[in-house]
C-alpha cells in the first residue's frame, strides 16, 4: 500500500534522504489563478501600461518565492535553482488571471514544491496589491501540472 | 474612481505609508483547501494517529510562514504577529481539507496577507507531504473570510 | 572626545540599547548613483517601455532589502516600518542612474540604514540586470542625505 | 544589438536558465570604499587594537551577505559558495577604507553579484558604526574588478 | 495542573494570543559554556590579541541569532528588540568559555527565547572556528538566569 | 602548532576556501539532551498521545534549523544537504530527553555545524514549549558522535 514518504517507520517527520538518486535535470510546471472582478482585472490589465505594473511585482514575487521554498516547505530540500520563469495569462470571460511557473533543477531532486510556491505567492501578490479595491479575490486551482526528470518518469496532468 | 493603492501616481511601486494611521488591534481570518483522491485522505486521517502527522506538519509551516509574509510578498509591512492559529477541516464528503488561518496584530495595518499566506503554505506542505502518493491534489479556494480592526471598518465574505 | 556608540567599555560590539528612548516618527532619505555607459543607459530607458523594466525590478529590490536590513547589518534594531519608497533619476549628461530611498517608522531608533541598504540593493540589481552589457558600471556616492525624528534633531547634507 | 538577458521576449523578468551551462570553478573580485573624516578613519584604526573592532564586524557582515545574495538580488541564482574573503585597505592620504572582497564557486553561473554585495554591506556596516560620529560618510565606487572561470573568459578591469 | 500554554484545547500547536498582555518592559538573562581542551582555550585566548578574534566573531553570531529566533523557534512571536549583549567568560580552571547573552524588549511578551537561542549560537559558533583543533568541544548548561518586566514577575534561577 | 583555519595569515576571518576539496558523500551524528523535572518529562511524554506533540513541533524545528545553519554561523558553506533526521530518547531515570541529529550532504565540506545546529534549535523549541511550567529546564551535552566521508577521516566520539 502507498505510503507517506516524508514519515520514517515510526511516522516521524523526516527529510527524505537523497543521497543515493541520481543527479539529474528537473523540470516541473505548475498552474494557478486568481478570480477577481471584472473592474479589477480591467485595472490591472491597464495598470500594466500606466498606473503600475501588477503583474510586473507578482512575477519577482513568484520567481524569490521559489528560491525560498527549503524556508517555507518544512521537509523540502535546499536545491541550486537554475531556472525560474514566471507566466500570466488574463482571460477577461472568466474573470481571472493565469499563472503558470516553470522551474528548472540538476540535482537529486525534483522542483515542484518550488514551482508550486512562486505560483501561491505570486497570486497572494497580486491579491495584495489589489485587495484595496476588491477584497473578494480568489487564489485558485494551484496545481503540478508536469514534471520531468527523475526516477518517477514524466507526469502529465491530464484536464479536459 | 478606484485607485491601486500599493502604486503612486507616478504608477510606481511603493510600501504605503501607514505613518498616520492607528494603532488598533486588527484581526483577519483566511481559508482554502487541499482536494484530493479519497485514499489519500484517509492516508492523512489515519495517519495522524499512526504514521505520521501531516497535519501538524501543515500547522506548523503555516504558522512559521505568516511570521514570513513581509519577506515573500513584496510590499507587505514588517509587523509584531500577537497571534497565529491554524485549523484544519477533513472532509471527507468532498474529499478535502479545508483550512482556516486567524492571525492578530496590534498595529498600523492589518494581517489579511499573513491569514492568506499561512494558509496557502500549510496547503503546499500538504501537498508536499503527500504528493508520492497522489500527484494530482489541488490547492483551492484561497480567500480572506474577516477582516476587522481597521479604518476601513469589518469585512465579512458572504458565501452561500 | 567622540566614541563608537556600538563597542560598550570594553570595546565589544553589542546591540546599542535603545529602551529608554522615546518612540517618535523618524524618517530618512539616502542616495547614491549607478554610472554607466551611455548605451547602456538608454538600454535602459528604452527597455522601461519595451523589453524589460530594470527599474522597476531594482525598486522592489531595495524596498525588499529595507525590510531585510537587521539580518545585514549585524548591530541593527529590527523596525516595523511604516513607509518605503524609492525614486529613480536618470541623468543622460553625466550617464547614471540617480537613486533615492525614503523610510519612515515610528520607533525607537531611526531608520539611516534602511534607506542606505535600499539605494544599495537597488543599485546592485541594477549591476546585475545590465552586467551582461556592461561590466564596468560602478554603484558610487552612496549617503545619507536627511534625517529626522530623534534625539539628535535634524540632519540635512550639505552638498554644493 | 546587445540585449538585456535578465528580460524574456516579452520584456518579462526571467530567473536566467543556465541549466546548460558548464560547471566551472569561478572566482570574481569586486572592490570599493567607504569615504570619511580623518578623525573618523584614526578612531576607526585605533579602535582596531584597543576600543572595538570595526572592520572585524564589517568583515563578517560582508561573509554573511556573501550568503544571502540570492534573497537580495531577486534574479539571482542560489549557489553553494566555496570561498568568501574581504580584507581592508585603510588609505590615510585619501581618508577611506578601500574594501576588497574574493569570492569562489563551482557551478553553473558566476559570482559577481556574490563579491558586490559583499563589499557594499560591509561598507555599510562600517557606515553604521560610525555614524554616530560621522554621519557624512560615502559609500563608493563599488565594482567588479576581475572575473573568471565562466564562458564569457576572463575580465579585468582597466583602471588607471 | 499545569497545561502547555503552546497548544490549545485539542493539543493542536499555536502561536500564544498575547494581544491582551500588557506592553512592558522585559528583560531576560540567559548562560551556558563551552568545554574544551586546556590547549584550545590557550588557542583561542592568545588569538584574541594575535590570530584572529574566535570571541568576537562568536559574539556577532550571538547578536545576530537573538534577532532571528522567531524564524528558528517555530510559535515564537516576532519582536522589535531593544537591546542584545554577549559576555564571555573564560575559565582556565574548569578549561570551558561562559557566555551569557542579556536582551531587553518593550513588548507584550519576554525575550527568553531571544537570550538563550544567543548563548545556543555563540556557542556553537566558537565550536565550529574551532573544530579543526578539538572536535569534542561540548556546548552545555545553556539555561535561563534571570526574567523580568512580564506578569509572572520576576523569575532568578537559584544555583550553588 | 594547531592553527585555527577560520583565521587567515593576518588573523581576519574568513570562509574557507574548500574549492580543491573533492566532493564526497558526508555524515555527521550529534546529540544533545534537555534536563527538566520529572512532572514535565511526563506532561511532553503524554502529551504526545493527547495534548499536543511536543517533540513533533521540536523535530520540525530541529530539521528547518539544519537548513539555515549558513544563516547562523557566519563562515559555514552553504550546502545542498540531501538528508536530516532527528530522533528523540526521553530517559526517565535521569529526567531528560536525549536528541540526536544525522544529517548528510554530498559535497565539498562537511556537516557538522548542521547536525550540532539541529539539536541544539530542536532542544531550545523543547524549552520554549515548556518554559510556562519549568523555566529552569537546562539544553546541556550538545556534541559531535560521528563524523565521515572527509578527508579527515572517520571520527567517532568515545563516551563510556
């Protein structure tokens, strides 16, 4: 049966021992958003080109969040990043805004946590930066959605 | 009109100058949740009492992660957190769990970042607890419930 | 004869104490330069419309580093500040980049190396988004230029 | 034309992929100087041997930023630094403190940033020690004096 | 009986609610030693004045660690410190050095933490400038002295 | 004669340069224990079943703190650690909980300062969670066991 590999045989919380996977480089992609109002997502959208760039701090946010990630993930691993790259995508039907993070590693172990965290911060920024004007905004659907390179084989996220 | 408040009017990123304002006691209450397969909540439920406490895993990094928020979200205030409490809401009809984050502070501003924070790094280190055995879970529905203390008076999300 | 207020008597360093003096509002403003080629300069003022904002990156950057402060410099107090802002002055003729950090708190001690550190990291971060152009930038004349609120009264920097 | 490669196509800032990068031993030496009063520099020089060790404090705080430059640097990469050194060139003619800093890695990107934030917080170290006796003091001239050990060969700084 | 105030009703961990404590002025005293060989004592004494100052960079580490114990301590509160000091007390007799951190804070809750995480630090500090000559160097008896400015009163730890 | 090698020539501080060390695969054990009254011994030992976990909270801690050993000690490398455990030995007899630390890394130095860091953080959170009814609980016998996979050989503490 699975089992909780972060617990050690007498269930305590352990950093899972790596030394002995191989060093590989590892890529992980990850999803998120955040629903908003109409108007204020009309005001980040201009902001971008005259009141200030939301998206602009969202997207550092995002990329140091993932370098802190071994701070904030009790258990994860202090890796040497090598990439990080941050994406959002408006989408004015549903009302939100799309943020994708990709983040690269060679090393003994995977960057999903890593991916995962610059996605939640950079949506909890711009939930800060906006929440003057729309308190009601909603960080979403933060997901793995691929993650290639080690022992586990390729993941992709299937959605319809 | 509506105006972003972390920009000036030059549209340029700034921490807003809380000088003037009051010193009052400010509370925020935040929640989301973690979906995820059936099985893998039952791994967390039992596991609490056998194999190893996600849960507390979660509660912790949440805690420590709100006492972060000024360090991950870029123009946040440093501020002197007299309270943080994590709780966490299994649900198994839904197969979820949800969690909710109370910060307080007696300060110039107030603690809705550090509520949304904690919350969202309690989820990711479920996910990261967890994600050997279900790849798949979502991070969900990250949004601030109350919000009282300020000059801007008592907030309260109406959901149905 | 003047002293070093950060050794105690017997010329060790320790964290000056600051308990019997009075919380006021305290303020300081700190600048320096980033000088550079011409073409890197216009890089630069043309990428803030087009192909990257440095600017705005290294404005997050040095308010970023005033809330970092007391983990830099090793005597510093740990504040809760109430205001960070940075300005940016390019300056075609003498090809640099003026930089100017104004900090606010309302404290027992002011707040000089916080606006220091920020015009510090802002200009490095400038270094940093334009080394690959230009290696030869130099970060210059990095000062206090007032200071207000404490005991001492009111400083002003006398510059011809 | 030269490009900024901190930025993407789009203009957005990008965490740089080194990812294919060779791993090399590279070393970078930046330098600067902090300006002040004679009567400031002989305290300082005195209080070497008798009332508190300046540049002792200064030192160390260089090392320790040396460390954190990914936290500062928001496009800067994490990396497992082998060597950090700062020594100081006191030069009563001129009346500064020349501040040297050496810092060594094996991986996949340089340390220049490393050597630059070293030097510019141990002269901001010396700054706030001494700023209760000298609050004019300049922090300058800050820059990269050699570079090597990456692709881009090495680089000297011509000065005269 | 006695309950443990860092965790509520259901033994779940939380950040004590220190909003209604009053806002005083606290001090805590906080000891212990390192043990080592006779000739790393001598080692370290001589250095002092010749060959590098193992005292005066543990010290700093001290201080600086006092200011991050609310990121080491996990339900430790965030404080605005007003004051950190290290002493060192060699003793050729017992072959150990003494080190006793005193910090003061005028907040809702006591710096307890703050002065014995110091002592923890500087200790282990001394121990890794000198593991090179004496890795069984043993840091021991770190234990709180004295408590005032809180509402339990004050606390002095009686020893013969 | 023993020098000690965080001093250079002059006698300054500095990181050493361990750029020609070869990268190997390294271990180090330390231990440590918290001497408290009997009564508390028995509240931390069942509360682990009921009223919170004590030595959950203080393993979180003790694993998060080998991670931010660089942040402590100011001339420790950072390093890509790739394992940390923490075990808990309450001993009744003698009214104390032992701790012990293993951590490894695969890498250019060892891990010493990380496993002794642990410890001693994890004991410290053992008295911060328990000091509201036993403030003279005493962290005491913070020591290296085991240390392998340098070139200075194995290294094993002998007791009796």
């Amino acid at each position: 049966m699975a089992e909780l590999t972060h617990f050690d045989e007498k269930g305590q919380a352990v950093m899972v021992d790596v030394t002995e996977k191989g060093i590989t480089t590892r890529e992980a992609i990850a999803r998120g958003h955040v629903r908003m109002r109409p108007e204020t997502l009309d005001l980040i959208l201009e902001g971008r080109a005259k009141k200030g760039d939301v998206l602009g701090v969202a997207r550092l946010a995002g990329i140091m969040a993932a370098k802190k990630t071994p701070d904030l993930i009790p258990l994860a691993h202090p890796l040497p990043l090598s990439s990080v790259k941050l994406d959002f995508f408006p989408d004015r039907e549903q009302s939100l805004i799309g943020i994708q993070a990709t983040v690269k590693v060679t090393s003994r172990t995977g960057v999903e946590m890593e991916a995962l965290t610059a996605v939640a911060v950079a949506a909890l920024t711009v939930y800060d930066m906006c929440k003057a004007v729309d308190r009601e905004m909603v960080v979403s659907e933060i997901r793995l959605m691929e993650k290639s390179g080690g022992r586990s084989g390729v993941f992709k996220r299937i959605e319809d």
